[in-house]
C-alpha cells in the first residue's frame, strides 16, 4: 500500500530535488573525467547519472525510507484503475506527488539563487517538441511499455528488478530520444517547472502541461485495460513500481523519468526543454 500523505509528499519533494541537480552533477563530474581520461560523452553521461539516480530511487532501500512512495501521479491513477486503492487515496496521493515535486523544484531553484553556478542556467519549462498530439502520444507509449515491463518482466529478474526497471526506462527515452516529448512519464515534473515560471494559466502553457497529463495518464489507462481484459491473471502491476523521470524531472520519471527535475539535458527530468534531434534522457 502506498504510504501516509505526508511521506509521500516528502519523498516526492526530495526525488524531484535531486533528479533537478543531475545537470550540476554532470557539470562538476565531466570536466574531471575529460582531464583524465580524454573527451567525454555527454549523451552517454546524461543517461549514466539517470540510471544511477533512478536506480537509488526505484532500490528496495529507498522503497523503505519512503514508505514505498510512488512519486508519480500517474501510478496513482493506475493503481486506481487496477483496483489497488481506493478512489480517495488515490486522489489525495495523486495530490500530494503533484505537491511534492513542486516543492521540491522550488526549492532547488531556491539553492541556485543561493548558490549560483556559471554556465548553467537553472530549470526550464518543459515543452514537447512533437507537439500537443504526437507529445502525447509518446508519453502514452513510453508510459505503457513502461509499466507493462513493470508488471510481466521486471519480477523474473528478482532482486535486481528495481534496477532493471530503471535500466529499461533509460533505453525507452534513448529511443525516443526527445523527439516528440522526451519521454518524463511524470507530469508533475512538467506541472513543477511551468509553475516554477510563474504560468500555468496561458493557453500556451495549459497545453504544454495538459500534454504529459492526457499522454502519461492515457498510457496508464492503457495498461488497465489490458490488465482487466487481456491477461487478467499475468498483467499485474504492482504499486512497487515507482518510474519517475524525469525527472525534470524527466520524468520519470516512476518512470517518471523521468524522468523526475529540470535537467539540461532534456531528457526525462524537469527543466529540459526537449528539442527536436535531442537524443535524451535517462
């Protein structure tokens, strides 16, 4: 079962915290690795700190820490759907992940005002570069192969599952590679930077968020509906799965890589802005 309204909330904040700074890691860990070892592969870079970021969050260890917090509003939805929880904890969960991720991307956005960093510009609205229709549809695809990978092969890799899981989301959003959306699989990452900007009311901004809500959300409808009518007994997504991208979020981000946080980088983590031709995230 998901945890207290109050963990959730927290972890949520601490997850999209942390997914945000990947892009200040990368910057402070690439120029040493280039010093010793020659030039360095920022693409390869980028989707090596996500794994390791997603890897931590999706871990059995930090399952304990948080209660086994979802992270993602999208799981929320879908444990609704499939019958894991009821209506009102999944809305108030669904909430809180919203909340969360917000208070987090502020508060980062906070310790770069106090601490500046040369060179990089902090979090960036996130805009799909396909557009409203084909954003959408990618979100809905990635979130879908996502979490039917979650629910039929994640458990027959046993204890390593959480890290195959984050693994796996890497090679979605290297596939996707940002050209339609970049793949965050977590709105709240998307909801987090527009927010952040001071616009959630213009039409333009309402369809940048309403994007990754209809696509993240439509996907995970899409796995309910093959859970209740295709495999019944096999499509069992369980309330472990935890993808959170991005970031931002990514956006993940739960997938939702994505994906949690603003990461320059674009893929799957908040604050990227995805541009057509980037290959990002996780």
């Amino acid at each position: 079962m998901p945890p207290s309204p109050a963990r959730e909330l927290a972890s949520s904040a601490f997850m999209s915290f942390w997914m945000n700074n990947i892009a200040v890691e990368l910057a402070l860990v690439t120029p040493l690795l280039a010093k010793y070892y020659g030039p360095v592969d920022d693409q390869q870079m980028f989707l090596t700190f996500m794994f390791l970021h997603l890897s931590f969050f999706f871990s059995p260890l930090y399952a304990n820490l948080s209660g086994k917090a979802c992270n993602n509003p999208t799981v929320y939805f879908l444990l609704y759907l499939t019958g894991k929880v009821p209506l009102v904890q999944a809305a108030v969960g669904f909430l809180c992940t919203i909340v969360g991720t917000c208070v987090g991307t502020f508060a980062y956005a906070a310790a770069l005002e106090t601490f500046p960093m040369a060179g990089y510009k902090g979090i960036s609205a996130v805009k799909a570069a396909g557009g409203m229709y084909h954003g959408a549809a990618a979100e809905a695809a990635v979130a879908f192969v996502n979490f039917t990978f979650a629910g039929l092969v994640q458990p027959m890799f046993g204890a390593m599952g959480p890290y195959a899981g984050a693994f796996f989301y890497v090679v979605t959003i290297t596939v996707e590679r940002c050209a339609y959306s970049c793949g965050f699989m977590n709105p709240a990452v998307v909801f987090a930077t527009h927010a952040l900007k001071g616009d959630l009311t213009s039409r333009e901004s309402i369809e940048h968020v309403a994007t990754y809500f209809v696509g993240a959300l439509g996907g995970a409808a899409a796995v309910a509906l093959v859970n209740a009518l295709v495999m019944p007994a096999k499509v069992n997504v369980k309330g472990t799965v935890r993808k959170n991208i991005g970031g931002a979020t990514s956006t993940a981000v739960k997938k939702g890589v994505g994906k949690k946080g603003a990461v320059k980088k674009g893929a799957g983590k908040a604050g990227a802005t995805p541009k057509k031709g980037d290959k990002k995230d996780l």
